[in-house]
C-alpha cells in the first residue's frame, strides 16, 4: 500500500516537478538499493531474457523486444529477483522508481481494487502489465512523460494489466497520473501545472472531460462503461473513472487524501470521510520535498494517536512501522544529464525534515 504527492512545475519551489510516493506496511517492507542500469535487460549481452525478438520480464509478461534502449536509474526491493516468478535468473524486477536519460520518471505503483462488476467485464489475465514491471518495462523506451504514458497504455491494451495500478510520470516539464481499472482500460490525465494531486489505494480520477486537452485513455472507454453498465448516469465530459472502476468510501484511502489535502491547503476546510476529495488542488503555500516529506511523516506517525479517536469520528492513518520513502525532482536550469533527480529516505523521519522525501 502507499501515499503519493505529485506537483507541477508552478505549485513547487524553484519551478520543479516533484513526484513522491512512500510504501505502508504492517512491517518494514523489502530493503531498497540505488542502481543504474547502462543498458536494459532485453540488451544486457547474452541475457536469457530475451529468445525469438521476444522479451519475457520477471513476472512472466513477453512482449517484442523494444529497438530503444535509454539507461535509467532504478530503486528496486532488494529481494525482488528472487520474487521474480519466472524463473529466469537475476531479472530487473520490482524495481518501483527510477529516471531514465531523457530525465523521464517513473513511479510504480499505487495499489489499486476494482469494483467485482468492473473485473467481471474485463478479467484481469495471470500474467500481464504489472507494478514489478512497469518501470523496467517504460523507463528504457519512454522519450517524455506523455510519451510514457501512451507506451503503458498500449502495453495495457495489448497485453492487458495483472491488476488494477496508479502510475505516477513526469520529465522536466510535467507530470502525469495513470490509472488501470481493468485489464485492457486506463485513463491518465495531465496534472495542472498550478496543482498537486494526492493519491492513497483508491482509484482517484473524476470529473475528466475525456476530450480534454491533458487527458488521454484506452480505446472505448467511454463505450465499454456504457455497455456494462458501470455507471448509472456517464458523461464523457465529467467522466468518474474512479466511480466506474473502483470502490469508493474506504476510510483507510480516504483519510490519507483528507489529511495530505488538508496540510498541503489548509485554506480549503473539508469533512473527513467523504466519498471522493478533489483530484488536483492548488497548495496554500509553494511545495519543497520538506513540505511533501512533512506530508509523509504525518501519515506515519498519526495511525496509532488517531485510531484511538476513531469512534469521535476523526480520520485514522495508515497502520505500519517504518516505510521506504522516494522522491524524484526535475529541474530545467541544470545540465540535461541533471535535470533529475532521485532520493530516498524513510517515512516515518521528523515531519519536514528533507530526508524524508529525498532530494
């Protein structure tokens, strides 16, 4: 399980894009380790992977070996090639963020539930797009973030998704967040350069006009919610991914949005546990990784003191001891090879102290 904070360029100090995501769980989840990846794994010398032009990655997703091959940094779980099903060696597996040399990253992923009659219409296959491959998979291709999220989408249709995902994407000029409902449909929308978006376990997209300028989907989408039925009243022009797709009102979802909006803009007063918070609001104040940091050490340290005050009807933060927390910034006054830039630390540091986001 895990919390995000995306922000565009205009929301943040120094103009940056700065995406974040932490990792909850009831225990100390997989130890981390920064590496760098010259050449993808489908270029890596006499690598196994890769047999007839086809490139099978750990979880067992083959696809057509890609001609582009841009080196990335990578932040995989330490045990995640021994998790990788397969069986073929030491895969790039779980590797869960990174940059690639265009200054393209990637964040993988937010957990997601479908709702049983979205996944009775669209099953989800064994094997597809999942979150232990979706960088491995995009990083070495992707030239911008929208070129990023049109290359998960197609992967998504073709190949179909394994379970449902919330991808967060950017480069030195935007970012984006990316949503699988189903095995073969998706939606991602541009984020408001003015705007950061906060995203727990819940499905979060709505209100998407789906023939708006920063919004691109899967085929049919609009269609498929129609003739299933997931939606009791659809519109293409304020369409409710999240409603069609996902299960609304889960506390342990809604409280984290709740709280990192109400930190991040105080000025907007907001009942804890509705059904869907906004998808982008403006911060009160510009954000710094402290700030987005500060955001992640309060989710960490409020699931005991608030849990108490659960039954006087306050939100509850999530349950888990320490947990892994990166960040990614993109800045366009540095050289290229510079523009982005990965940390890591813990969620569970001092609130604002910079480590806990990473700079």
């Amino acid at each position: 399980m895990c919390t995000s904070v995306m922000a565009g360029r205009e929301a943040t100090v120094g103009g940056v894009v700065l995406i974040s995501r932490n990792e909850d769980f009831t225990r100390d989840n997989w130890d981390k380790y920064l590496v760098q990846r010259p050449v993808p794994e489908y270029l890596v010398p006499a690598t196994p992977a890769v047999a007839g032009g086809m490139w099978t990655l750990g979880n067992g997703l083959s696809v057509p070996a890609p001609a582009t091959g841009y080196s990335y940094s990578a932040m995989p779980d330490a045990a995640g090639a021994s998790e990788a099903p397969s069986g073929i060696g030491d895969h790039f597996l779980f590797e869960e963020r990174g940059i690639n040399q265009r200054n393209v990253a990637i964040s993988a992923t937010n957990s997601m539930t479908t709702n049983p009659a979205a996944s009775a219409a669209d099953p989800f296959p064994a094997v597809g797009v999942a979150e232990s491959v979706i960088p491995t998979l995009i990083l070495p291709q992707a030239d911008s973030a929208r070129h990023a999220v049109q290359l998960l989408g197609s992967y998504v249709e073709r190949f179909g998704a394994s379970e449902p995902n919330g991808v967060l994407l950017g480069d030195v000029t935007e970012c984006w967040y990316f949503e699988i409902g189903s095995a073969h449909h998706w939606l991602a929308v541009r984020v408001p350069a003015d705007c950061y978006v906060a995203v727990a376990n819940g499905l979060r997209l709505h209100d998407v006009d789906l023939d708006g300028d920063g919004v691109l989907g899967s085929s049919g989408l609009f269609e498929f919610v129609v003739a299933h039925g997931l939606l009791d009243q659809p519109d293409r022009h304020c369409f409710d991914f999240a409603r069609a797709f996902g299960i609304l009102g889960v506390d342990y979802n809604n409280d984290r949005v709740w709280l990192a909006q109400r930190l991040l803009t105080p000025s907007l007063d907001q009942a804890p546990r509705l059904p869907q918070y906004p998808l982008f609001l403006r911060p009160d104040s510009p954000l710094d990784v402290a700030a987005v940091g500060g955001v992640r050490a309060e989710l960490a340290h409020r699931g005991t003191a608030d849990r108490a005050d659960a039954g006087a009807g306050l939100p509850s933060g999530p349950d888990g001891s320490s947990r892994p927390g990166p960040a990614r910034q993109h800045r366009d006054r540095v050289p290229g090879c510079l523009a982005g830039q990965a940390g890591h630390g813990r969620a569970d540091d001092a609130g604002g102290d910079p480590r806990s986001a990473g700079t």
